[in-house]
C-alpha cells in the first residue's frame, strides 16, 4: 500500500509541473523514487528510478567551483540503482525477472541529456560558482544529487546578489527552476549540511 501510495503522489504531482519534463527534472524524479525506495527497502521503486535514469544521456562538462578543481566521477548510473533493486529483491523471482528485462533492453527517451559538474563538501561546507548564463525567457534549471546520505542546500542568485531560487529541504538532492527575464549570469552555491562529507554531482539544462 505504501508502494502505491508514493507512486500515486508522483503521479499526481507531474500534471502540476508548468515545464515539459526536462532531462534535468527527470534526474531528480528518479533520484527521489531511489531515496523512496532505499527508505522502504522497495526494490519496484528503485527498479521504476532506474527505467527513468536509463533514459538519460549526461555529458560530463568543465565547470568547477571557485577555488576547486573539477572532481572525478558521475551521477547516479542506471546500473547502480538496478543492483540495489537486484539485493533487494533477493527471492522474488517476479520482481528480479522486471529488474533484468531492464537490464537487458535498450535506452529510450532523449539523446542528449544534461551538462553534470562533480564536486565535493566536507560537512559544513560551501561551494559557489561563477556565474553561468542563462537564455532569457527560457526555463533554466540546476539540480545537485549525491550517492551518499547527507544533506545538500542549493541557492541560486542573480548578478545583484538577489536571492532567485532555492531548496533548502532536508535530502541528497535539490532542484532549481526559473525562467529569467533577460539572459544573464547567475551565481550557484551548494552547502553540504552532514552529517558527513560527500561527492556531488552539479547538473544544469
């Protein structure tokens, strides 16, 4: 029932989305069926995560925070979440049937998919980035996700030092979305709030 429950509320959730689902918002729908699933133990929730993600192509990009150098890794994989699913649903010879049928069939959805930045935060920690451009009237987007339990805050801000979006939730992951005014450069910055350090992954449209 809770399964259901969850699912349902995404569900309901996406009509109420102004924007079409963006690479970069299918990204964190997927991470947030993971962290569902991994908080229940429900391998079917962390399965549906890795059919979202699978259909995403991200392409590593250069950018890195002041003072940092771009770190090594990459989001989330597909894979990872099936072999979380796959020890999950150990016995259940139905469910681990769906998980490799997934494994097995071919990648479908867009081409290209987000621009991803890896980073790192010791506990406590803040990293900002220079200003990015973003296309006036078009809607921007930036979402930070990591593999490990911790909490990471991202705030994004225009070149007068306005505050313009942010998630400040208590999770792994956050999002951003606005559409600006006029094409101009916004200022990112990601605070890891613990209880440990962790890797991240910084994603933009």
């Amino acid at each position: 029932m809770l399964r259901l429950a969850v699912l349902l509320s995404f569900a309901l959730a996406l009509p109420a989305i102004a924007e079409p689902l963006s690479p970069v918002r299918t990204a964190q729908l997927s991470a947030q069926l993971y962290q569902a699933g991994l908080e229940t133990g429900d391998a079917v929730l962390i399965l549906s995560a890795a059919k979202l993600r699978k259909g995403l192509n991200p392409t590593k990009g250069t950018l890195s925070a002041q003072g940092a150098a771009a770190g090594e890794g990459a989001p989330l994989a597909w894979e990872e979440m099936l072999a979380k699913a796959e020890e999950l649903a150990a016995g259940d010879d139905a469910v681990l049937g769906l998980i490799e049928d997934t494994r097995d069939e071919g990648a479908r959805g867009v081409t290209s998919g987000p621009v991803y930045n890896i980073g790192s935060l010791g506990n406590g920690g803040t990293d900002t980035y220079p200003a990015v451009d973003f296309i006036g009237g078009e809607y921007a987007e930036i979402y930070v996700e990591a593999k490990d339990a911790t909490d990471l805050n991202l705030t994004v801000y225009d070149a007068q030092g306005r505050l313009v979006c942010s998630d400040t939730d208590r999770s792994p992951i956050a999002y951003c979305g606005w559409r600006p005014d006029q094409t101009a450069g916004f200022t990112m910055k990601v605070e890891n709030h613990g209880p440990k350090g962790a890797a991240y992954a910084l994603m933009t449209n």
